[in-house]
C-alpha cells in the first residue's frame, strides 16, 4: 500500500506542477477498476486490493479537482485582461493585436492563466477576438 500511495502522490505532484490532466485521470482510473477487479477475485488479499484502489480512485479525484480549481483561477485571472482589452478598443477602435500592447496602460502586466506548465498563459486572438488559455 505505501508504494501505491508514493505512486499516486508522485503523479498528483506531476499533475500539479506540470498540468496535463489526462494522465492522472487515466491512471487513477484504470487502476482503481484494476485493483477493484483483482479484490473481487482475490478473497485473501481483497482488503488490500480495495485500499489500492481507494488510493488511485483518490487520484482521479484529487486530479479533477485540480483540473476544476486551475479553470476557475483562469477564469477570475482573465476579468482584467477582458476589460483591458475592452477599453483598449475603446480608446483605439480596433482590438489590440496582442496582449502585450496593453501593457503598461490597461495593464501592469499580463497575468498568469492557471498554476499549471500548461495553463500558465494566456492565449489571444485578435481576428474574432479570443482570449483562452491551454487547461488540464
């Protein structure tokens, strides 16, 4: 059990830092019917398969809830950018080509997306004006 709890916790930290979402997801669900699988068949260890599979269904959780948790910092990260480009318009009829021409008058500088290697920035397109950033 202590390596599996190694194991799930080395991947929720490479999901944290790192941010691909799919892989934590993945793992966490096919170990956790694996597991669950190998306790129904195997009577005497079936407490022990369970418990693995508690700790990798805990994965999948654990990595949804940062998958969730890194879309709403975006989400709350972008309202300024949104209104800085916003006014930007405003003051030059057009869209800014790109985020950086907002800085430093709508902006001090561009914040970050999400906490993630994946989702640290943001993304803009100035043809139909998007902004977006890369989640879990």
């Amino acid at each position: 059990m202590r390596n599996h709890l190694i194991i799930g916790g080395l991947i929720l930290g490479l999901e944290a830092w790192l941010g691909i979402g799919l892989f934590g997801s993945g793992v966490g669900v096919v170990c956790a019917i694996v597991f669950a699988i190998l306790a129904i068949a195997e009577k005497q260890r079936r407490a022990e398969q369970f418990r693995n599979a508690a700790i990798y269904g805990l994965l999948l959780i654990a990595t949804l809830g940062l998958i969730s948790a890194n879309a709403r910092l975006a989400q709350r990260r972008a309202i300024p950018v949104i209104s800085a480009v916003n006014s930007y318009r405003s003051g030059h009829g057009e869209y800014p080509a790109s985020l950086e021409q907002l800085v430093p008058v709508y902006l001090p500088a561009i914040p970050h997306a999400g906490f993630t290697r994946v989702s640290r920035d943001f993304r803009y397109y100035n043809g139909r004006p998007q902004l977006y950033f890369a989640g879990m």
